[in-house]
C-alpha cells in the first residue's frame, strides 16, 4: 500500500527543488523527508528521484506518482469535508494564512470567537504575503488563506482554488500633523506629485497600485524610503521623513503626530479575499471559518475612523 503522507513529501521535493528546502516548508528534519521517499522507493519499486547537479528532480514514475497521489489526495480531502458536513459540526484542525495587517485586524479577534464557539475546531495561524499564501494553498500546505488586491492590480489564482470575498479595506495617506496636507478634507494624486513616500518594496502588490495611482498624473511616486511593514511607515512619516499610503484595517492607532488624509480619484480600496481548495467547499469548518472572517471585516473596517 502507498503511504500518502509520503507522496506528500514527495510532492515537496517536487515542488521546493531539495529535499532540504521540501523538509523547512513540511517542518521535518531532512532525515525523515528522506526516509519517507525511500519508503516510497520501496513499496513502489521505482526509483522516484533523480539527482541534477547539487539538486534533485522527480524521475518519471515520480512524477506520475505525484499526479496520481495529489488527485487522490484531493479526492481524500473531500469526503472528509462530506464527513464533517454529515455529522453536522465544526471540527477538525485548519491551517490559516494571512497578511500582516488581516492577521493584527481581523484573524487575531475571529479566531478567538471561533475557537470559543467549536471547542472541537483547532487553528495554526501563519503570516505569508499574498502570493506565498496562494502558493500554499494550491499546494496544500494551508487550508484557507487571505489575500488583498488592489483595484485592478491582479492576484493570480489558480482554477482549483475557490476565491470568497470577505469584505473591502481602504487605505489614507498617513501625514505628520506639521505637513502642508494635514489640515484638507481629502486629497487627489495631482496634490501628491512631489511629495517623497514611505512605501512597501518594488514588486509587492501595495507598491504596484501606488503606482497605478499616479496614472494621468504624467509623473511617478517619488520613493524615498522603503518598509514592508506599516508600523515602520508611521514611524518614518512621524519622523517626518516622508507621507505613507496605509490601510486601516490592521493599522496602529496614529497617536497625536500623525493626520490620516483620504485619498480620493481613485479611492485606495483593496479587496479581501478567503481562498481555499475545491475540494474543501463542503468543509463546516472552512464555511465558519470563511463566515466570520466576513463578519470580523465588516466589523473591523466599520469601526475604524480618522
């Protein structure tokens, strides 16, 4: 009999290049990893690795391993979803991903009304980008994960996974008190052109639409300082160092130096989405999950003002 766990080690060498980097992304030792897949070797009597240089790939019968297992695997998940459904409880144990700010915003508060309401539902929460999320939730390694886009700057989700809205998030352009803006009601790209930013690295999602903003403008966001985290943003703009795009969901309250202007033309909105695999939809666990994430946002991002 093939032990699926191993084709899930397995799948990880595939997926990761090593059998190092598979063992980090399972939380095994290399050693076990290995093991696993010599297992494999043995019940199957096919060499299912290839060694390429100072890496390893997948031989063919590996790679036919890994198809056939990750279907079956998927065919797995989804009568355990039916099985749960039938007996009419929230149990079970499910892995979250979520960005920064959703996991201070909205997660932290939801999952301890979750786990209050079904003693029988475990959670293991972990902080991922947004792309990382969707990658592992594709992959299996989570079970339901949040995401952010911005207008329309793009997400890539793959076919297999379901994408649920959970709600809407608007972020202000964070001033210091002292700053030319901070006394206007709202403000438009065009009163921003030479301002210098506080933003997230080149290639992240909130970067991107900060540049999106400035289309019409004919000139570029001038970046003078870069931070992937938003608590750093309002240090540095309470430092006086440059003005931030922030979110309000997740944000730190901004204490007496900071002004949140709104921005308007376009307005800063991004969306947050819960993915989770097909074959999980039937799941009562990931339903409540996916329920109160949605209610915790409407609630969260309500109740924040300026």
């Amino acid at each position: 009999m093939i032990d699926l766990q191993a084709v899930v080690a397995l799948r990880a060498v595939d997926q990761h290049g090593s059998v190092v980097s598979a063992a980090e992304a399972l939380g095994f030792t290399p050693s076990a990893v290995s093991q696993q897949v010599k297992r494999l070797e043995r019940q199957t009597g096919v060499a299912l690795l290839e060694r390429v240089g100072r890496g390893v790939v997948l031989s063919m019968p590996g790679r036919l391993l890994v198809e056939a297992g990750t279907a079956v695997l998927r065919d797995l998940e989804q009568v355990q979803a039916d099985l749960h459904r039938a007996a009419g409880g929230v149990a079970g144990h499910l892995r979250l991903g979520a960005f920064s700010t959703a996991m201070r915003g909205l997660v932290a508060p939801v999952a301890r009304e979750l786990l209050a309401a079904h003693p029988d539902l475990t959670l293991r929460l972990v902080e991922r980008e947004p792309w990382d999320t969707t990658a592992e939730v594709a992959a299996g390694r989570l079970d339901v994960g949040l995401v952010h886009t911005w207008g329309d700057v793009p997400i890539d989700v793959p076919d297999h996974l379901e994408r649920v809205a959970v709600g809407a998030d608007v972020a202000d352009v964070v001033v210091h008190r002292d700053h030319r803006l901070a006394d206007r009601e709202r403000v438009t790209p065009h009163d921003l052109v030479d301002e210098g930013w506080v933003a997230t690295p080149e290639g992240t999602i909130c970067r991107q639409w900060l540049g999106r903003m400035y289309d019409g403008t004919g000139r570029r966001p001038r970046i003078a300082h870069e931070s992937m985290e938003f608590e750093s943003h309002l240090a540095l703009v309470a430092a006086g160092l440059g003005i931030a795009l922030v979110p309000r969901l997740g944000r730190a309250p901004l204490g007496p130096d900071l002004v949140a202007v709104p921005a308007v033309e376009p307005v800063p909105t991004r969306s947050i989405l819960a993915l989770h695999r097909r074959s999980m939809a039937g799941s009562p666990a990931v339903a409540a999950v996916v329920a109160a994430l949605r209610a915790g946002c409407s609630e969260a991002v309500g109740s924040l003002t300026r």
